[in-house]
C-alpha cells in the first residue's frame, strides 16, 4: 500500500504545473514576489511589452515608398469604399473595410491619377502612405498585450508569460507583416481576441449563466463574427472554440448534478452567442460593404443582375421587357459560379475539342449570346415563353450552345458543355427547353398591378425572371459546378450539363438574363426594377468566393517564386522577398524567428510525447489528477496544440496555392504549446530560472540578429550574406 502510494505520488502531475482555479492561477504567481510588486508588475509588464512591440511594428514605416508585394490588392480595395466602386475579392470585406478606413483617416480620397496600386509601383506625393501603415501597424501591436492576457488567463506561471510573449513580440514574420498594408494583422489579432475570450470563457465556467460570464460569451461570439469576417481561415479558431464548447456540453452531460432544463439552456446560450451572433456579425459587416460599394467597378460582375440595376450610374436594367428571337442577351447564373455565361474561341483540349463554354466574372463581347429558333420548333409567339425550345448563339464565334455525351472535363461524372456549329451547321442537341422557376414583380406598385396573368408568368423578362434550361435531347440542365478550368480554361468556371438535383438551396441550375438588346422592341420607361434581396446577394458573393478561392491553385506550367509548401513551415526552410530586391529600395524579408519557429516545431513534438505518457500512466491507474488539474492540462495545453493542428493541417490537404504567411496563426498557437512544455519539463526546480534565462536570451539575440530582416535593409543585398542560413533562403542570393 505504501508502495503503491509513493508510487502515485512520483507519477503525479504537480499542482504548480496544471493548477485550475483563479485563486491557484493568482497565488501561484505571486508566491515568489511580494503583492505590491505583483500588482506592479500587473500593470507595468504589459505596458513595456506594448510599448516595446509598438516601436518595433511602426519603425521605419516610411523607409519603402513602393507597393509592397499583397499592397497591390488591399490597398486598392480599401480605396475601392473611398471611391464607392464595387469590387471581387475572395476574402470577406472587415479587413480590406479596415485598410480603407486607414486611407481615410491618413486622408486619401480614393482617386488620384493614374495611380492603382500597381505592385512595385512609387506611391505619389499625394499618398501619405506611411500613415495608413501607421493605423493598420496597430492591429499587430495589440497582439502583444491580447498574449500578455492570454497567457495570464489561461494560469501559466509568470515566467511562461513573459516567455510566451516575448516570443509573439519578437516574431520577426508579425513585425514585418505589420508594417504593410495587409490583412494579416488583423487577421492575427482577432485570432489572438477569440483565445483570449475562450480562456476568459474558461475562467468562468463555474459561474454559468452569470452576468459576466452572458458578457464574455457574447464578446466571444463577436470576435468570432470578426475574425470570420477578415479571412475564412478564422473559421479555424472558431472550430477550436466549438471543440471546447463540445467537451464543455459532454461533459455536463455526464454530470452527477445533470438537470435536463438546465442542460437544454446552456446549449440554448452557446448557440445563441456562438453561433447566431457570429453570423448576425458576418452578416452586418456584408451590409455595411454592399452599402458602401454602391457605384459599377471592377467586381460587379460577380453580383446579382437586380442589385447591379439598383446601383448608381448603372448601365443594367434599361431594357426591353420581353424576350423575343432574335434579342442579344448575357446570361448570369445564380449558382455556385454566379457569373455570365461566356464562351471563346479557344478549344477543350480534349473531349469533343469544341469551343470552351465557361462562367466569367468580367464583362465583355465573349458574354453575348443571340436568341435563335431552336432546330426542333419553328413556331413562336411574339415573345419567348416557359416551355419554348431556343437555340443560344455566340455572337463573336457563331457557335450554338450544344451538349453531348461526352464527360466533362473537371466534374466528369456530368456531360460537356461546348459551342458547336453556326447558323447553317448543328443539330437538335443544339436546342435548350426554357423552363421558367421564378418571377419577381416590379418595385412600382402602379407598375407591378399589371403584371398578372400568363403573358406575365410564362414569359421570360431580363433579370427579374429566373428560368433553368433543359437540354432538349438529353434531359440535363445547363449548370455551374463551382469548380474552375485549368490554365487551358483560364481558370474560368467550369459549365456543364447535369440532372437537377432539386435541392432547396442549390441554385446551380438558375438562370436569368441581364443585358438585353432588341432594336424591334421598346424600353418602357415607367419600369421600376425591384429592390434587390439582401440575402440572395449575401449568399451569391459567398458562392463567387467559394469559386475564387478554388481557382487558387498551383500552375504546373509557370513557376511561383514565393510559394511555398506546408512542410516548409514548421521548420522555417523558406522565407519570401516582399518587395523588389533591388540596392535603391529598403528591402523586407518575410521569415518567421528561427529560434522561435525551431523551438516550437520541437514542442509540438514534445507535446505528443507528454500526453501519450500521461495517458498510459493514467490507463495503468499510476496517475492521479484533479478536475482543477485536467482542466489545466487542457486550457494551457490541448487547446494550444488543437488550435495548431487546426490552422495547419487545412494547408496540408487543400489544394491551394500556398505561402509562408499562411503558417503565421498556426505559429500563434504553437507559442502557447511550447510555453506549456517548458513549464511542464522545467516545473518548479531551481534550475527553472535558468532554463528561462537561455530561453529568454535566445530569442532576444536571434530577433537582435536577424531583425534587418524585419526592419528593412538597406543597400545591397550582398552585404547580409551571413543571413543565409539555410538553402531556402534567398535573402543574399
């Protein structure tokens, strides 16, 4: 019995490293110092540290007067909302809304001459654009002081916290991703606001239901709504707070104290702050940038044909109210490639070698299809109707829309869309059957009273109808897949023909025209278009996101020299030149610390072989651990390593082109994992402060080292040759 006491005892996890409570948390970081300087130190570490932080991130602002690499995208879209003209994008708007914002506030109107965020390009005098770096800087600074909390919420001892931002501070890829005008930084930081909240989440867990605790869940749920907003990577975070959230519910579940009332409201409260407020978030900041884009720009092809009419100075909606043969249409689809019909002369490579037929977000001639007697009906009313069989052809190729059974070349499992033949040549697979789905009524009240009866509901008119079109042959339906054609293809959107599914939310059968052109028919100049429906122009931008994203791909044909791999990552083999490398220009080189990279790649691993152990001691009954303890073990260690995995495995298995920044969150997470672990390894034994001070030395000499890296370089790159460290380093090369 004593034996098997001892024996218990050695194998236990000390108290000093997995306490759970808020008064363990605080007793056990002041038990080395007196309260007064506990207090001190509460309010003048995170002070230095800011401070500190900010130095670093708004140094030398002014050094580059050129668009800096990604500078080229988000800068012209955050001048975009100056200028009120809308754009495409495939992140969410907060950040770019956020970039805009800077530009505003540094006094930029959106407009000056011939200027358009060309990369490499000189900013003009007019341009103050280190101020507008100077705002966005301040996103990267406060993650500093948000890890210092962080770390001091979630019960590390004060020695890891400081270890732990430190490291964050001193990150040489998050300084150097501060000083530009990015969304990086504020990617970071509301990633940094959600483990913050979660950690404040589970200080409280044993006040459920209080003020406080309805208080920081709905804080939680809003920076959620942020994060998500700046990025879809933040959906990342947001699964590690629905995997807390998940063990937190299994667990009560479990509970001796189980009540079903009570069970249900706490399921009842999450829902309701992790999950609706977030999207009421997400949703209000897709209002509030359909509000501010409300000229015709460069993106407005990717929005709905009726909220395209209701812009100012629009040159959609005034159009002939009814389709006849013999009108010049574009046809947008409202599925999960919401673009225009299009088609070129370029050819499928292989299949029927035909005429590629696509989606396309841009508008030009290649979107105009001619309205022709179909080849299996000659006789026609005087306008188009629910039922008619036409054939669509291309105006600039003279080709017929035409499907045949042949395999697709991206989605195979459905038939290719091609152009084929001309007016003479071509047969009844040329021929689409009209079936009209939806009709909206016009928004003059006067107007719209008239519109009853089936000349208005069988008859297709341009936008506000939305129709499928079968093919007549085969029975499919033309459709989008989301998918994108290869470099042959443009990375266009794939089109094909397939069985309509039926499904209530899949709309990639829908159709409906937005230009028209008849010169035999009149414009009827008391029309009003209806308003556009909000949420059908949410969702079809999320669908337009969805499809650019997925274009993102490696080109097997052109070689990408910043790309780079996911295995890269966790060993910093790579980093990325910013800008040109050129001896007249200061030059930044995108490359996580390696101390702090090397070393917490090295935890990560530590971390697997720490909980494997405690989990057969546990299953060998040698390990005794309080619920104060397993908590701890979780918070400060199994909700660090999950946040890493889940913002690193997704590059591993997505097909996207990828670059070192994207690593930059997981790193965030992997931080934490290695404060755990030298806490865990060095514990509470005398040696611990010195364990800390080489730690400590090392990321200080090795930032102090390479921080040219991050704070610009001047002159030639030649002279910081003894950077090059690795292979994969081309600072000097």
């Amino acid at each position: 019995m004593l034996r098997q006491r001892k024996q218990l005892q050695d194998e236990t996890v000390s108290k000093e490293h997995v306490e759970g409570s808020e008064n363990a948390q605080a007793s056990a970081q002041t038990t080395s110092v007196w309260p007064v300087l506990a207090a001190l130190e509460a309010i003048v570490g995170p002070i230095l540290l800011t401070v500190l932080a900010a130095y670093l991130r708004l140094y030398g602002l002014e050094k580059n007067p050129y668009v800096v690499w990604d500078e080229a995208h988000f800068g012209k879209f955050g001048s975009q909302y100056l200028k009120h003209e809308y754009y495409h994008d495939v992140h969410p708007p907060l950040g770019k809304m956020l970039c805009g914002l800077s530009e505003y506030l540094a006094g930029f109107n959106g407009s000056i001459e011939n200027f358009n965020f060309e990369s490499g390009s000189r900013y003009p005098v007019a341009f103050h654009y280190a101020l507008v770096r100077w705002y966005g800087s301040w996103f990267g600074t406060l993650v500093v002081p948000v890890c210092y909390f962080t770390c001091k919420q979630m019960g590390y001892s004060l020695l890891t916290t400081y270890l732990i931002s430190l490291m964050c501070c001193l990150e040489l890829s998050y300084i150097s991703l501060s000083k530009f005008i990015l969304l990086d930084s504020s990617l970071l930081f509301f990633t940094a606001t959600t483990l913050y909240c979660l950690a404040k989440l589970h200080s409280l867990r044993n006040r459920e239901f209080s003020t406080r605790w309805i208080g920081w869940l709905c804080t939680t749920g809003v920076s959620i709504g942020c994060v998500c907003s700046v990025k879809w990577v933040g959906l990342f975070v947001t699964t590690l707070v629905g995997l807390y959230t998940t063990l937190e519910l299994w667990l009560k579940f479990w509970s001796p104290s189980f009540k079903l009332h009570r069970y249900a409201k706490s399921w009842v409260y999450r829902v309701a702050g992790l999950i609706v407020l977030p999207f009421l978030v997400y949703l209000i900041f897709f209002k509030i940038h359909f509000g501010l884009l409300y000229k015709p720009g460069s993106g407005t092809g990717s929005l709905s044909s009726l909220y395209q009419a209701s812009m100012q100075d629009t040159d959609v909606g005034n159009y002939p109210r009814n389709l006849a043969i013999g009108s010049k249409v574009t046809i947008r689809s409202q599925g999960k490639s919401p673009n225009l019909l299009h088609s070129h002369p370029s050819r499928y490579p292989a299949g029927s070698e035909q005429h590629q037929v696509t989606t396309y977000g841009f508008k030009d001639a290649n979107n105009n299809f001619v309205v022709r007697p179909a080849r299996t009906q000659r006789n026609y009313g005087p306008f188009i109707q629910d039922g008619d069989a036409v054939r669509l052809q291309h105006e600039l190729t003279g080709a017929n829309l035409h499907s045949h059974a042949i395999h697709a070349h991206v989605s195979d499992r459905y038939w290719e869309v091609s152009g084929y033949g001309d007016e003479t040549v071509g047969d009844a697979k040329d021929d689409w059957v009209v079936e009209i789905v939806e009709q909206l009524h016009s928004g003059n009240k006067s107007y719209a009273a008239t519109e009853n009866g089936p000349e208005f509901y069988n008859t297709v008119h341009p936008l506000t109808t939305t129709f499928k079109l079968r093919h007549k042959v085969l029975g499919c339906y033309l459709a989008t897949t989301g998918e994108s054609y290869p470099t042959w293809g443009f990375k266009q959107g794939e089109v094909v023909c397939r069985p309509d599914t039926k499904l209530p939310f899949d709309r990639s059968t829908l159709w409906n025209v937005e230009m028209h052109e008849n010169d035999d028919l009149a414009v009827e100049s008391d029309y009003v278009y209806p308003s556009p429906r909000f949420l059908v122009d949410f969702f079809m931008v999320q669908h337009g996101m969805l499809a650019s994203n997925n274009a993102l791909v490696p080109d097997v044909h052109k070689h990408d020299e910043i790309a780079s791999f996911w295995w890269q990552w966790p060993f910093a083999l790579v980093g990325l030149r910013m800008c040109s490398w050129g001896p007249h220009v200061t030059k930044y080189y995108l490359l996580s610390h390696p101390f702090t990279t090397w070393f917490s790649t090295a935890c990560l691993g530590g971390f697997v072989l720490l909980a494997v152990r405690l989990l057969l001691l546990w299953q060998r009954q040698q390990l005794a651990l309080s619920a104060d303890q397993l908590w701890k073990l979780t918070i400060c260690g199994a909700v660090p390593f999950a946040g890493w995995l889940l913002h690193y495995f997704p590059f591993i298995v997505m097909g996207r082109v990828t670059y070192v920044h994207h690593y930059m969150p997981a790193l965030y997470f992997a931080m934490y994992v290695a404060g755990f672990v030298v806490e865990y390894v060095a514990g509470s034994s005398r040696a611990r402060y010195a364990v800390y001070g080489v730690l400590y030395a090392l990321v200080g000499y090795l930032f102090w080292y390479f921080s040219p890296l991050c704070l610009g370089m001047a002159g030639r790159a030649s002279e910081y040759a003894y950077l090059n460290w690795l292979p994969g380093w081309n600072i000097a090369k």
